[in-house]
C-alpha cells in the first residue's frame, strides 16, 4: 500500500506546513463508490490544513452527501459529462473555479476529462499554483513519482497525499450524516430492538447491470436461518431500488430477519450499521458506505477482482474462490459450470466463519484448501 510521509509538527511534513494553503479545491465526481472511498482520503486533507478553506467539486448525485459535512465550506456540482451541455458546463465549470482563487487543486478523479480541465485552467489566470495529480506533467505541478496502473484507487489517491506531505491515516470511509438522520437511525434501533451486538446485516443485491455479483437470494436466505440458530438475534437486510425483490423473498424466512431495504438513506446505513455483530455482502456500492461502521465486513466476490473492488479498511476482507475464470467481470457467465465462482462460497462456510469474522481472527490471505477459497 502506497503511504503518506512522515509529518512534521501539526500532523504535515515541514515542507506542506510551510505552503500551507489558504483555499484550496477538491475534485471528484464518481463513481459513487470511489467517491465514498475518497471520503477518507479528504478526511486526511481536512485534518492536515485545519486552517484553509476546502472547497468540493462533485456530481450532481453526490451533492446530498456532503449537506452536513463540515469539513467543506462549499460542495458544488457542474456535471461536464451532460449530453448536449458539455460544452455550456465546461464553461461554466471554468468560471467557477477562477472565482474560487484556490491555491491548491487537489484531482482526485484523475481522468481525461479532469486534466483536460484543468489544462484549459492553467492557461488561464487566476489558476490555482498547484495543481496536484497522478500523472507527471501538464496539467499538474506536483505528482508522485509512479503509481501502479494496477493499484487499488485508495492507493492512488493516498500517493497524492504523500505528494502533499500529508500523512495518510484516515483507513475507512468518513461521512457526516446530520442529526437528524442519526436521531432517524436511534429511533430505527428502538423501534426494532436492534442491541449493540445482537444483529448482523446482510447487504444481497447489487446495481441491476451486475446481477453476476450476487451471492443469490436462496444463499442468503439460508444464511440468515444458519446465523439465526447460531444465536444471531436480528438479521437486517440493506439494498436499494434494485433488490426490493431479493430482500423481500429472504424475509420470508421468518420474523427474526427485518427488511430495511430502502429504509435508510445511503448516509445512513453506516450509522445503522455501528452495532452489527457483522456486515456481509456483495460486491455493492452499499458495502463501502457500511464500511464507514468500522465494523467487520466480509465481502463475497466472483466476477470482481476483490483486491481492487474491496471496501478499505483493515476490518474490511473479501472472500473469492481460486477458479481459473475468476475476475472475469462478465455481465452474464461463459462457462457451463454456471456462476461457479459464487456457488463455491456456500451459506455454511460463511455462518461457521461469523464467530472469527467478528473477533478479528481473519486476516487477508487465508486459505481453505478444500472448498478453494483464499480471503482478501
């Protein structure tokens, strides 16, 4: 992993303390999982300049999560990407951002598109002097010196905080979801009789477009009657749009599971999930926002390379089966033995393995030789 200098007096290296800026920007913009794994990374920023005004460029879709985060004194949406307004909100992005006066740019997406802006800003004044980046050269002033093509994007977003002279040391996702939404969630808790260590939340869908991801809603189901006779009080299912159907077939198992699929707001499902014995799913937006529980997570993969999809986080792990056709992330499978990669990953290794997942005894590069499956 790709880390953060040592830091100096005040949390930065004596170079950073130095040019510490006054206002400086942040970019990023999706996609939403990447965009909750920078979340820390803007964690370690905040922490490094408490001084200066820090600025959010996002998307549209991103905004409602950072109403209530202090670490930003404004959070704004241009979406460039538009179909017939990219011109228009190119533009307009341009215009914004020279108003900003920001000493430093900090481009956490790291697309053509955002170098292409902030070319077209460097040949304007009033650029920011230092525009920093993962590729050498033009447009940015200051870049690490490699980063693996291949890297995990929490590395390669950490390498611009080892260019900044800023400590890396924020390990899981940071939000600030509002007091209203945490007075939602105790509420949520009481209503449901959901006791700090006496329910495990499922999270068993995934985008409509990645229906291969999915562990299978008749795995899941059993799961939760395995876990259930282990002596798990409560079993909370969490999805989105896409997985009404999934959770509402897994709670028919019985009254012990409780479906709260879409009951929650995405800020939200961290702070539900605080008092988790445990959180298992799949490869799914919604496992990096759990992630920011700190709670132990255990991520089921198939066609997804679990070392670059995992949410981050040393409680974080990701179960994948050791078959050739692994990470092949197809849309549908190719080959006869169908979806054997999650079929390997079966509801009673996963129930046995609870009781480890949550004393912390699992670690990446644990292997079960028998049923071929390695941890991540």
């Amino acid at each position: 992993m790709i880390m953060g200098v040592s830091a100096g007096k005040g949390g930065m290296t004596e170079h950073a303390a130095k040019a510490a800026p006054r206002r400086i920007l942040v970019i990023k913009w999706s996609a939403l999982g990447d965009v909750v794994i920078a979340t820390a990374i803007m964690e370690d920023i905040a922490r490094a300049f408490p001084k200066a005004e820090i600025h959010l460029n996002t998307l549209p879709n991103c905004v409602a999560l950072f109403a209530h985060d202090p670490r930003f004194a404004d959070v704004f949406a241009i979406d460039i990407r538009k179909k017939g307004a990219r011109w228009r909100n190119t533009l307009a992005w341009l215009k914004r951002v020279r108003a900003g006066r920001y000493d430093l740019a900090i481009d956490l997406q790291n697309s053509d598109r955002s170098r292409l802006l902030l070319g077209l800003l460097a040949l304007l004044p009033g650029a920011p002097r230092r525009r920093v980046g993962n590729r050498a050269g033009f447009p940015y002033t200051d870049g690490p010196a490699a980063v693996p093509a291949d890297a995990h994007v929490f590395d390669k977003m950490r390498a611009l905080l080892a260019t900044l002279g800023v400590p890396a040391r924020t390990e899981h996702p940071v939000f600030h979801a509002g007091q209203p939404s945490r007075a939602r969630v105790s509420q949520l808790r009481r209503e449901y009789g959901l006791e700090d260590g006496g329910y495990v939340v499922l999270l068993p869908g995934s985008q409509a477009g990645g229906r291969l991801k999915r562990w299978g809603t008749e795995r899941y189901a059993e799961l939760a009657q395995r876990l259930h006779r282990a002596g798990v009080a409560r079993v909370v299912l969490v999805g989105g749009p896409d997985e009404v159907d999934v959770c509402r077939q897994i709670a028919a198992v019985g009254d012990f599971v409780l479906d709260l699929n879409g009951v929650p707001s995405l800020l939200e499902i961290a702070p539900l999930c605080a008092g988790a014995v445990a959180i298992i799913g799949n490869d799914t937006g919604t496992a990096h926002f759990a992630a920011g529980a700190g709670r132990p997570l255990l991520v089921l993969c198939g066609p997804t390379d679990p070392r670059r999809v995992k949410p981050i986080g040393g409680h974080a792990l990701a179960v994948q089966a050791e078959l050739p056709c692994r990470n092949c992330y197809g849309k549908t499978c190719a080959i006869a033995d169908n979806h054997a990669c999650m079929r390997a990953i079966t509801p009673a290794w996963v129930a046995a393995r609870l009781p480890a997942l949550a004393a912390g005894e699992l670690h990446p590069g644990m292997r079960w030789a028998e049923e071929g499956l390695r941890l991540y």
